[in-house]
C-alpha cells in the first residue's frame, strides 16, 4: 500500500440506486473502462427506465469503497434470483444444487446487464491498486454472502487481469467473437484478407440489397428520434420473440426512448431502408454502442423476406462505418458462428465465481478445469474455419492475444476454501 494511504481506513457502502451517487464521481472511476456498460448514465437508463430493476429480478447492489470520505473504487453489482439476461448459461448448475439440495439463489454477480461482454473489473480512480484493495472488498463480500444466505459470487465477462487477485475463486472460460481492423483504407480493402472464394461470397452478399432496392444508412446523435427508436424497440421485441427469453429481453420502450437522452454520443444505428423513405420506416436495424476504439453489436430485428439483410446490417454495414471513423475493435456479442465466415475470430473470455456451499465449489472446481479445456479446444478447432489468409489470420489472432490473454495460462486456479 502506498505511505500516503497506509493510515487511512476504507469505508465500503452498498447503494441499491446508481442515482445514489453523483455521476461525476462515479465516471471518474468508470469511464477508463473500455466499455461505456459501467458508465453512469447507462446504467442509470437501465434503472431509470425499470429494464433493470428488483421487478425483473436485477437488485442492483453497488458496491462503493471510500477513502476518508473520497470515491476511489467500485463494483457494479446485482442480486439476482434467476439467471436469464447473463450469457454465463449456469443453468446445469442451478439444477446440480437443485438435485443436491443446495439452495442456488439469490446469487450476487457483477457484470453488465443483458450484456455479453463487459470487460469486468473493479473500477477504481488508481489511489490504490486492485491487489491493494481486493483483501478488503472480498471478505466483506463473502461476509455479506453468509449472512444473507446468497448461493454464489460471481464475476462475468472479466478483464483477465482481474482474476489475479481473487482468492478462493475459479475461472469459467466462455467463447466469444472479435474484428479487428487493421487499419483498412476502405471496405475493398477489407476484403483482400479473405481467401479468394470468401471475398465473392461477402461481396454477393453486400451488393445484395441492392439488387432488392434497399440501402443502409447509419442513424446517430439528433438522427436517433423518438419514431426511429420506437422502430428499433418493436424490432427488437420481435426478435426476442423468435429466439426465446435467454438472453436479454429485459429492456422495455421507455429504455429506447430515452436512450438518446442519455447515450446519443455512444449510439449508432444501422437502418435497411427503401431510398427516399423515412428512417423510422426501415426494414431492418441493427443498434451498437461505441467507445474509443471499440464498436459493440448490441440488438437487431427485420421484417422478413428481405436475402442476406442480418449479415449487412450487423456485419458489414458496422464494419465498413468502423473503417471511415477509424474504430478497431468490433465486439459482436454471443451468437452463432456465422460470424467466422466474415471475419470474427474466436476467443475466450473468463468468469470468476465462488460458491458459498463447500460441496458445491468442490464440485465446480474439480469439473471446470476439463470444460475449460475443451472450450479451449473448440476455440482453436473454430478458428480454423475463418477464411482468412494465413498471414492475415495470424496477425489478428496475435493482436486478440493481447487484448484478451488466454485464460487457462493466466488466471489462478487456487482452492481457498
């Protein structure tokens, strides 16, 4: 601990409101992440606007820790009993306690709401390191835990480094996408990385909405109107309702309504449109959110009929708009691995987590190693079947390395308990 912090006592607050706290303080820890999910005006829309709330089974349960008196780190946390909305799928765990008796909810987890890739960590303001501060926030957390009888805690979607200082907990590797862009001059250029049969196939499907009579315009700032969201809300409710509840079907009108009140600078639409009609009047959307140097793939939705419109408008419509404003890094979110034939390779991304039951830790520690392995597996079996040219391939494989370390080699794999 540094000499001028060594005498001063840490005061740690749980707040159940981010409205509790002043925005300023809390995005002078926050705004360093790479992610704007931690920002305070997205998560004060996600309150604000009742999408996450007790009533959808997200207690928001924020941690603060104080030095005399003055903000110097956080945890964005949630008490939750149930677990949709997470894309960590622990689903089979819930019913391994169910079937040993264990009781697995209310659980306490940090992350980013119905978000699937948060680069979770402590936020702090750098007075103190994490290995300085991590001793004193833990035990509280666990203390808390075993009075108010919670199942777990549980870190989802974390910056590896993260890990390093998590005494008692285990890491849970997940698979998730990246693009890269490598400073391309333009979308042509793009498309020399793929193999020569690829680069057909992504120049049919780009030029095939315009065989329909259709283009793609980005929405953004005073762009992002009310009709224009209401738009991006219905669509998003309509694919929820063909894919299930899964994921992240807990975000209501008023949230697309107002998020240009809050986040019009981080916001970008991608709209499907006939030339000359009214943005509202899209055929298709897709929403992303940006910061710095990265683009997220947040939510989409089409009316049907219409060849090839999911691929332009969440892959390459955003990808040729990340080329002209000079955005390097593409987060697409969960989904299928059609994302490997344009160009996203495969990575892992690690979760923490710490059951408060000893059998069922044992459990989870002595399994997780052999599943991490073969998520490890079938990372590189999948990274195989992007279309890249080798050298191409390589280079942003090693560029990923970087930004995401491989998990199993880096985070601790220690049993405290």
């Amino acid at each position: 601990m540094s000499e001028y912090f060594r005498p001063m006592k840490l005061t740690l607050e749980y707040i159940h409101r981010i409205s509790d706290i002043d925005a300023t303080l809390w995005n002078n820890l926050a705004l360093k992440n790479r992610t704007p999910f931690y920002e305070w005006e997205w998560l004060s829309l996600l309150e604000e606007s009742g999408s996450i709330s007790s009533e959808t089974g997200w207690l928001p349960f924020h941690l603060l820790i104080r030095a005399e008196n003055r903000l110097i780190a956080a945890l964005p946390l949630y008490l939750k009993g149930h677990s949709h909305g997470e894309f960590v799928f622990d689903y089979g765990w819930a019913d391994v306690a169910r079937q040993l008796a264990i009781d697995y909810y209310p659980k306490l987890v940090g992350t980013a709401p119905a978000t699937p890739s948060g680069h979770y960590t402590l936020l702090s303001d750098g007075s103190l390191s994490q290995a300085e501060l991590l001793p004193t926030i833990l035990p509280e957390l666990e203390k808390l835990g075993a009075e108010q009888g919670f199942g777990s805690l549980s870190f989802l979607f974390s910056r590896p480094e993260f890990g390093r200082d998590l005494e008692g907990f285990y890491p849970w590797i997940n698979q998730s996408y990246l693009w890269v862009n490598r400073d391309y001059s333009d979308f042509e250029e793009y498309l020399t990385d793929f193999t020569k049969n690829q680069r057909r196939n992504v120049r049919r499907e780009w030029s095939s909405l315009n065989e329909q009579g259709l283009e793609v315009v980005p929405l953004s700032g005073k762009e992002l109107s009310l009709p224009v969201m209401e738009r991006m809300y219905q669509l998003y409710l309509d694919t929820n309702d063909k894919f299930g509840p899964w994921a992240a079907k807990f975000l209501n009108r008023e949230f697309f309504a107002r998020l240009p009140e809050y986040a019009a600078d981080r916001t970008v639409i991608f709209a499907a449109r006939r030339p000359g009609a009214a943005a509202e009047e899209a055929v298709g959307m897709s929403l992303c959110v940006f910061k710095g140097e990265w683009l997220f793939g947040r939510y989409w939705g089409s009316d049907t009929g219409y060849k090839d419109l999911h691929f332009n408008l969440c892959y390459y419509a955003p990808i040729k708009w990340m080329i002209e404003h000079k955005v390097r890094y593409f987060d697409p979110g969960a989904g299928s691995p059609h994302k490997l034939r344009r160009g996203f390779l495969p990575h892992g991304v690690v979760s923490y987590h710490r059951f408060f039951n000893p059998r069922l830790q044992a459990l989870f520690s002595s399994t997780m190693e052999g599943i991490n392995r073969e998520t490890e597996g079938m990372i590189e079996a999948m990274a195989g079947d992007v279309p890249y040219k080798e050298d191409a391939k390589l280079a942003i494989a090693d560029k990923i390395n970087t930004l995401f370390i491989r998990a199993s080699r880096d985070v601790p794999r220690k049993e405290q308990l």
